[in-house]
C-alpha cells in the first residue's frame, strides 16, 4: 500500500518490481478474492517495543483484513521472540522479522506504518524518526515527555505527510463520545467546570541499585535509555518499574491517565486547537488538585479522588443546569432525568483500542485525520505538562496557547524542555 497520497517515482520502481515478481499462478486470497483483500489495499505494519499495553493494542490490528504484520524491534529478546511467535500464528508462516535495533525495522521500503509502544521517554524520537522514513504512526501515549518534544512531532508529522494516530482510544468509544456530546450541544447548559482523573503524582530522581547487566542481545541497556541520561541496569526499570522516575516519566505520572482524560475535556469544552491560560496547585500532596481556567473562563480540575466508581480514567462535564460523569466501565450518570433516557448501552471498555485502531487504519489508507491527530496530541499534551509544571513548582502558572509559553516565568518556562543523550538528542 502506498504510504503517501502522491506517486513518487520510487514508488513506482517498486511496484513495477513487485509486479514483475508475481508468479504466474496466484491464490484468489492473494488478489483479493474469498473476502481477502488484495495487496495493493494492505497495510504492512511494524511495530517498536510491544510489551504489555502494546500487545495489547497490537491483537486489536493483526486480525484484521487488510493488516499484514512483518517486523517487530524490540530492546528485549524475549519479547522479540514473544511478538514474533503472536505474528506468525496469525499470518500461517514464519516470516516475522525480529529486530534489536529499530532503525532496521524504519529502513525497510515495504513497511507502511508502525505501532510504537516503548515507555515514554522513546515516544516522540521513534515516531519522529518513523514519518521522516515514510511511516505512518499509531504512538501509545503519552506521545511526548517534554512540551518541546510535542511541538517538535506535531511539526514532523505535519512536514512529512504522515497519518498519525496517538493512543488515546477513549475518544473513539461510545459512553465518552456521548458525554462529549452532551457537553457540546447545551445539554448540560453553559459548561462551568471539567473534571479529569488524574493519579497520586511522583517525581523521582533517585536510582535503583546497580545491578549486572545482561548480554546487549538479551536486553540492549543503551537502546533501552535511549535518549534518557544514564543510570546503571536495574531489571525492573526493564519490567516497567520506570513510572515516576523523572528521567523515564512523562508529567510526574500525570499524563499517565491526564493524557486521555485531560484531552477528553479539551475536546468537550471545543478547546482542540487551544489549552487552559492558568494552572494553579490547590493540594500537591494528597488529592493532587490542578485547578485549571481556560481563556473563556470554564475551569478544568484535575484530582486523583472523588469519584462515583464509574471505572477507571473518570471525567465529569458540570453546565449550569445538569452534570455528566463517566469511566471505562462505559456505565454513565446524569443528573437530569431527562437525559437518562438517552444513555447509550455500555458496548466496550474505556481501556479497548478495537475502535480506535481501526480508526487509525482507515485514515492510512485514506489520508484523512486520525481522531487524535497531532495537533489534537500537541495541545492536550502541552496542557498536561503545564499543569505538572505548575504542581513540580507548587505556585500558579500564567500560560499562552498561542505562544506555547509561561508568562513571565523564566523558570517554567525552562521546564518545557529536556536535554536528550546523544545521539538520540535530534
């Protein structure tokens, strides 16, 4: 499948070579035929560090149709071979390729898009390194560690023509999308204040203790750091014990669960292209209470409790005539009767990619904007940061969304970047 719209002569040297390679006898499944589809409608997809929420997101794709999954690069040999083994029970053969270097994987003519799934701190350079390869990308989130790193991949992906997808699926799942629509169309009446789930937040600099550090062919420790400062070896970094640890975390841990549910409020104050202008800490040790304002003046909270166990990742609209509240248990509670009628049926929880995956696919194949394009990412992200900015500092914090800076703070405004080892620091 082609990777951009426009036909390059490359592209056509290949599929006159492709062409000259099919045999003389082909299997109907092969050009499409017994509900097949044929090759010049699939997708090839790679994918970068698959573990745990990767895998995951990774069964959502490999049975679909017009999917062909070929390579996978991961820093771990045992889950090189674990990817590998998953691709091939679903392809019938043994043609997955394992990679320990990425690179190898993006340098491949033949791949259309990726899934990366590595920790945070990989997010923003692979996808950046993938669309200026020529690959389309679906980012597990958070997308970016830093706000410079969120402008800088909204930029690339812009510049590239690349079909970006971040992983941040509650927009395309039912009981969500009903609450936004509530919020958007006066349902609630004039929207007040937006409520966002965020975790108890952490910020470590300390180390684990050092211990051996096994063969690069078992697990690469260098690539594993990647653009993160050095530390010595600790297995359970490795096993995803990283969250909260400065160097490897995005935000304190509050784009954890702030990239999904900060962005859901963005989206139903109608703020996608813009971000709250004040960020002030009201509790920077229990609940972890953000109180944010936009510039038309509805406030966001973000807080960890206080919630009405409607599963995990909860939001809350509040207009001046009703309130919706919300979680991944897709169960939904209103306050006015007359919205009750009208709640959808839980389908799928808030933690399944299904929907937001194959969103992802049709646009590749398509062209058109993912429904967390990047400049949907980029605002939602850089809001996320400010905020964590704001409880790292424990003071109120002045922002501007056109600008992308504090205001008048020359400390915060230093925060919105971070150094990046060589040679990942691009």
């Amino acid at each position: 499948m082609k990777n951009k719209s426009s036909t390059t002569r490359r592209s056509v040297l290949k599929a006159t070579v492709a062409a000259m390679a099919v045999p003389w006898i082909v299997p109907a499944h092969v050009l499409g035929g017994r509900g097949g589809v044929a090759p010049s409608d699939r997708i090839v997809l790679g994918g970068i560090g698959i573990r745990n929420r990767g895998t995951k997101v990774l069964n959502t794709m490999l049975p679909q149709p017009d999917v062909q999954f070929v390579a996978i690069a991961d820093v771990r040999a045992d889950q090189r071979q674990a990817v590998k083994q998953l691709a091939d029970q679903q392809n019938g053969d043994t043609a997955c390729k394992m990679y320990r270097d990425f690179r190898e994987l993006l340098a491949r003519d033949d791949i259309d898009a990726v899934l990366i799934a590595t920790g945070d701190r990989w997010h923003a350079p692979m996808s950046m390194y993938a669309a200026e390869a020529g690959k389309d990308v679906y980012s597990e989130k958070p997308c970016a560690i830093s706000i410079e790193l969120a402008q800088r991949l909204a930029e690339t992906v812009k510049r590239t023509g690349c079909v970006f997808q971040c992983g941040t699926q509650r927009r395309s799942i039912s009981n969500f999308i009903h609450a936004i629509k509530l919020a958007q169309n006066g349902k609630l009446g004039k929207l007040q204040t937006l409520h966002a789930s965020i975790y108890q937040l952490e910020d470590r600099y300390d180390w684990l203790p050092a211990e051996p550090e096994p063969p690069q062919e078992v697990v690469d420790w260098d690539m594993w750091l990647g653009p993160a400062p050095w530390r010595p070896f600790n297995q359970a970094y490795v096993d995803g014990k990283w969250r909260g640890f400065h160097d490897f975390d995005s935000g304190a841990k509050l784009l954890d669960w702030g990239a999904h549910t900060l962005d859901l409020c963005q989206q139903a104050a109608g703020a996608d292209g813009s971000t709250p202008v004040e960020y002030e800490p009201l509790d920077v040790t229990g609940d972890n209470v953000i109180e944010c304002r936009y510039q038309n003046g509805i406030k966001l909270r973000l807080r960890k409790n206080g919630w009405l166990g409607l599963g995990t990742c909860p939001v809350r609209f509040e207009g001046d005539e009703g309130w919706v509240e919300t979680g991944d248990s897709g169960r939904m509670m209103v306050s006015l009767d007359s919205l009750r009628a009208e709640l959808p049926e839980p389908t799928i929880a808030g933690t399944t990619p299904s929907t937001h995956t194959r969103n992802f696919l049709d646009c590749v194949k398509t062209r058109a904007r993912t429904a967390c394009n990047e400049d949907v990412m980029r605002k939602s992200h850089i809001a996320c940061h400010a905020a964590a900015i704001a409880w790292r500092l424990g003071r109120k914090l002045t922002f501007d969304p056109v600008k992308e800076e504090f205001v008048g703070d020359d400390q915060a405004n230093r925060m919105r970047s971070r150094a990046m080892r060589a040679p990942w620091n691009i």
